[in-house]
C-alpha cells in the first residue's frame, strides 16, 4: 500500500486534467489494433491511457499500479473532469465511426472488398 500511496502523491493531476488531445488518443487506440467496436473507446480507457502516461513519466511501470492510481482517480474524479473525458471519448467515437465508414465505402467501390473472381 505504501508504494501506491507513494504513486499516488507524485503524481501531477494537471497532466491528467484536463485530458488529452483528441489526435493523441486516436493514435494511441489505432497503435494498438484498429477500432472496429465502440466499446474498446469509453472515458475510463482515456483516463487509464493518461494516468499510464503519467506514471510512465515518474518511473513507474507496474500495471497492477497505475491501474489501481486509475481505479482511485477515476472515483475521486469531480463529475465535470468525468464529463471531459466522456466528451472526448464521444467525439472520438464519431470520429472514427465517420472515418471508418468512409474507408468501407471506399473498398467497396474500389471493388477491393469484394474481388470479382479471376474468370472475369
């Protein structure tokens, strides 16, 4: 318990609050594997992505950690700082909802989903 109070005390809130850009957590998700469902962009992922990077920053790289310092965070967290990510993970959804649907389309009529067999 000592080290996650250790954690917890250095680390700066205001690199946390408010959160980040929106262009860093796209890249950050589309670093991982691509975003095909809603549910893998929530608020509590940003927030776990921005307090990761805090930690990562102080020296610290236990994930059992950082996750309880998310965990403790996130419910000590004033409703409008949850209402910030919330928005951005929102607006991140429909960003990648309209992108995503855009480069389906493309496929499509580039026939490159549905290859027409080699007789043809």
């Amino acid at each position: 318990m000592n080290n996650f109070n250790t954690l917890l005390a250095n680390i700066n809130r205001n690199n946390i609050y408010p959160p980040p850009e929106i262009e860093e957590v796209l890249n950050f998700f589309n670093s991982k594997k691509p975003m095909r469902d809603h549910e893998r962009c929530h608020a509590y992922r940003i927030l776990g992505y921005s307090v990761a990077k805090e930690c990562r920053r102080i020296g610290e790289f236990d994930p059992i950690l950082i996750r309880k310092v998310a965990d403790h965070l996130w419910n000590t967290s004033t409703s409008q700082e949850k209402a910030e990510y919330v928005n951005l993970a929102q607006r991140v959804v429909l960003l990648y909802d309209k992108n995503y649907t855009v480069s389906i389309k493309n496929e499509i009529y580039l026939g490159n989903r549905f290859p027409l067999p080699s007789k043809f």
